[in-house]
C-alpha cells in the first residue's frame, strides 16, 4: 500500500490505471462510515471524507503518518491504540475495539472500531483497514435494529410494513394472529382478501398515508374479518407512518408502517355503558312522564313511546281479554305498520288476533318468559304478515305483561332488517319496560271494573 498524494486512496497497479484510483476514491469517500488503512508496518494510507467530519484532519494531513501518536491520539495511549490496531494481522477475522480519538480540535471523541487484516497477492499480512463511527451514532443504529427486531418479534401492538400497493410486505406476530393466519400467509395479498367488511376505511387511511404524511392521532378502524370459525368483528386502534428511503436525495415512499391494537372487548364495554346509560335515563323519563298521566292506558303507551327510541322500530300491545280463562289475546295498542309513530290504542277498540298455535307472542304466554325470533332467511315480507306483524318486521322479542302474580298479555317489540337481532341484554330491557306496562294496565283494569 502507498498514500495518494490527492484524496488519500490508493488501488494497486493494473489494466484500468488511473480509473480503478479514481474508482476507489469516490467510493471510500462515499461511505457513510469513517474509514482509514494502515500497511504492514502501520502507516496511514488511506483515510476517506468520513473519517475527516468525524475527527477533523483531512486526508492530507492523516495520509503517510505513522499510526494515531502525536495527533489523533493521547501519547500515553498511543501504544496501546497501535498494538490493538495491528494485533488483527496475525488473527482472523474481524475485531471490535473502542478508542478515545482526539479531533483536530483537540476535544475527545469515543469511536467503535471494526478492524481486519488486508493479505497480499502472495497471501501475506500486507496491513490493516479500519472502519469506526462514533460510539452514540453506532448505539443509535443497533437501538433502531434492535427496536425494529422487537416490533417484528412478539411486540404487544400488531405491526404491519405495507407496500405502495398496499400490500403487507411484513408482518409480527400480534398481526399475524389479528388477521387470522401465520406470518407469511398475507403477505403480497390484497387487504381485501382478508378483511371482509372496513377495508375501504383502511386502505383509504393507507392511501392517504402515503399522500399526505402521518395523521395526528391514532384511528379507532372496525373491520369484520373473513376466519375459519367465519366472519369476526373487531376494532383496531391503529397509528401509521409514511415510510421513506434514507439513501435517497428526495423522500421516496417506500410504504407505510401500520401500528394497531385490537380494542374489540374495550369498545363493546364502552358502547354497552352507554347503552345502558341511555336505557336507564329512558327509563327515568317515561316514569316521570306516565306519573303525569291521568289515564293508566295512556301511561303505558307512554312509557313504549320512551321505549322504543334507539332499541326497536316497532311494537304492539296483546292483552289477555278474558283472565280466568286465559284463553283469548286482542290487540289492545300498537305503533303505525307503515310508519313511524307514537304507540297508540287500537282504533275502535281491541281487536282479536288469531295467532296460530306455537306464535312467539303465544309462546311467552305460556312459558310466562321472554322470547326471541327472527325471520328465516329469504323468507322476506310474508313472514311478518304471516305473524300480523308489520311487513318490514325481522326481528322479534315478546316479553310477558305480569302483575300481582297474574299473566295480563304480551308486549312485542320489532326490528326491520337494518337493525341486528334481540340479545340478551335486549331481554332484559324489555322486561324492565314490561313490568311498568304491566302495572299501569293492572290499573287501568282495576279502574274500568270487573267487566274489563
């Protein structure tokens, strides 16, 4: 090895001359890492423009000198320095070691080195080449690889590299078990193919990513994802960054860092709170209003009329008609069939249904309880008529009128197809309405006479 007298870098002599210099130079230079070479006898011949930001001497000053003593190193450490340095030509491979440098300047930088011997043609030590960087900016790097390993590990947030065609290129492993597969299966597959329902959403917020930059605030995105067990509902609250190239000039996208936690049960418990909240302020409100009311009758619909909002787009009232045979339901009050609207007595007075045996409302009759239907699938607007239920009926929930230990009817409530079916705790609003029904139509029996 011999210094070069204009950019520090030399090539041995061959074919390409001058070319294969120039060639080594502009690659040395263009490291992102400082770089120097020592010959067998530890002589400085090379010394790239990294090497001269982080320490201050530029290839000039640092080619043909002896080893670090006297100007990039303390003399009382100069010899362990050059021994160090030079101990990798008689041992393979490559050897980490950190100094205390000394800049131009004369303050301290602490370097990590990475050192190996360089052989010549006849396979003998020729010398030493020494890449380093500055200890906090090589501990900034292994953070960031350590961090990315992490994430890409058993992290407790899904993590998901996406593409600019917004494919997942990576995923962890909370992802992986998020979307329903192993780790490789969605890869290069379209989200589509893996989320049923919400895929417009996500892929809008990735588009958007990738247009504009980052959004200020995690979103809460709800996706119902296609399983073996079938189709799941989940909330994802999902934070995403604009991926770019950090070799390139201007910022190329090379996609977008999705970060999202399932928070399924945590909204579904929010959303029951509120519910129930509602339900109960509901509730509040009609007994205030039906104390109001004079006629016991108007009491009860009023206390439906509370009832309905947010929970049913129908109901109607069925009142046993004789009590000691139990025998007969009439149609004592009802909400329009072809609109929406107050809950009303019947026109003209109750009116018999005949109920086919095994009906719904006849059924909670007899098991004095709750019951819950809906239409079969197809069956369309015939089912409901079938039922004498308003047509867009799909849903049903019947819950017994009972009051001092006797069976006075039935309140139905309804839902049209837009609205998802009864559930439990449904049942258990409806029978928190019913008993109120049941004691203002008590009254209005105990009021109107024996004959009612």
């Amino acid at each position: 090895m011999s210094p070069s007298s204009s950019s520090g870098t030399t090539v041995p002599g061959g074919p390409s001359g001058l070319e294969g210099a120039e060639l080594l130079a502009a690659l040395l230079d263009g490291m992102d890492a400082a770089l120097c070479a020592f010959d067998a006898h530890g002589t400085i011949t090379h010394w790239n423009r990294e090497a001269e930001r982080v320490l201050g001497w530029t290839a000039a000053e640092a080619v043909g000198r002896h080893g670090f003593a006297g100007w990039a190193v303390r003399s009382a450490d100069a010899e362990d320095v050059q021994g160090r340095l030079l101990a990798v030509m008689d041992a393979p491979g490559r050897q980490v070691h950190e100094f205390a440098l000394l800049r131009k300047d004369g303050g301290r930088v602490l370097v990590r080195t990475q050192s190996s011997r360089v052989r010549s043609e006849d396979g003998k030590p020729a010398g030493v080449y020494c890449a380093f960087s500055e200890v906090h900016a090589q501990i900034d790097l292994e953070r960031s690889i350590a961090l990315s390993e992490a994430l890409f590990e058993d992290a407790s947030w899904g993590v998901v590299l996406v593409d600019v065609d917004l494919r997942p290129t990576m995923v962890n492993a909370y992802a992986a078990r998020a979307l329903g597969g192993g780790r490789t299966a969605p890869l290069g597959r379209p989200l589509g193919e893996l989320i049923v329902q919400g895929v417009e959403d996500l892929e809008g917020a990735l588009q958007h990513v990738l247009a504009e930059g980052a959004p200020s605030a995690p979103a809460e995105l709800w996706v119902t994802l296609r399983t073996a067990e079938g189709d799941r509902r989940r909330c994802w609250r999902s934070g995403f960054l604009r991926l770019a190239s950090p070799l390139a000039h201007e910022p190329v996208p090379l996609g977008v860092g999705w970060l999202f936690r399932d928070v399924t049960a945590a909204k579904l418990a929010e959303q029951d709170a509120d519910r129930m909240r509602f339900r109960a302020n509901q509730l509040h409100r009609a007994a205030r209003q039906a104390s109001e009311c004079e006629d016991p009758m108007e009491a009860a619909t009023t206390s439906l009329d509370y009832a309905l909002a947010g929970f049913a787009d129908h109901v109607v009232v069925d009142l046993l008609a004789d009590l000691a045979a139990g025998e007969r339901l009439v149609r004592a009050a009802a909400t329009p069939s072809d609109a929406p609207g107050p809950c009303l007595p019947v026109s003209g007075g109750p009116l018999p249904v005949r109920y086919a045996p095994g009906h719904p409302a006849v059924q909670a009759v007899e098991r004095t309880g709750s019951v819950r239907v809906a239409a079969p699938a197809g069956a369309g607007a015939a089912w409901a008529v079938e039922q004498q239920w308003p047509g867009d009926s799909v849903h049903a929930l019947c819950a017994v009128l009972r009051s001092r230990g006797r069976t006075l009817g039935v309140v139905t409530f309804l839902r049209a197809a837009n609205r998802s079916a009864f559930e439990r705790p449904d049942v258990m609003y409806a029978e928190s309405v019913a008993v109120r029904v049941a004691s203002a139509v008590d009254l209005a029996r105990l009021t109107a006479g024996p004959e009612a």
